[in-house]
C-alpha cells in the first residue's frame, strides 16, 4: 500500500464499526453499481419476510438504540 493508502486505511479502523461497515459495503459497490441491484432485490424481499414476521409475532426484535449500544461496546 502506498502512504497515502495505508493513511486513509488507518483511518477507516478508527471509524465506529457501523460506519466502517458501510464503508465496506460501499468500496466494491463503486466498481459496478449495477452488480449491487439483484442483492438489492434480494434483499427487500427479505426484509419484507422479516418484517412480516415480526407483525405476527414470530420474530423478536430489539430496539435500534439496543443493538447501536451493542455494536459500540464491541
């Protein structure tokens, strides 16, 4: 890596991990937008299952507050 790399890479691992993860989501998106549109479908769809299943009662969840708390401790 050059300087200037290893320097912004140094960077990116003092970033909070949510933020780093949407770094890391976003670097091999850059290359090909168009690769990230069936994983983007993919997904809703999911997410709509996870949704659903939550209104009816068949899966917990956590409030959002909950799980950021969680992930800043790591």
């Amino acid at each position: 890596m050059s300087g200037g790399t290893q320097s912004l890479f140094d960077e990116a691992l003092a970033l909070p991990p949510v933020e780093r993860a949407a770094l890391i989501e976003a670097l091999p998106a850059s290359f090909d937008p168009n690769r990230r549109r069936p994983v983007d479908r993919q997904w809703a769809v999911e997410s709509k299952k996870r949704l659903d299943a939550c209104d009816r009662g068949e899966m917990n969840a956590r409030p959002l507050e909950d799980v950021v708390r969680m992930i800043k401790r790591q």
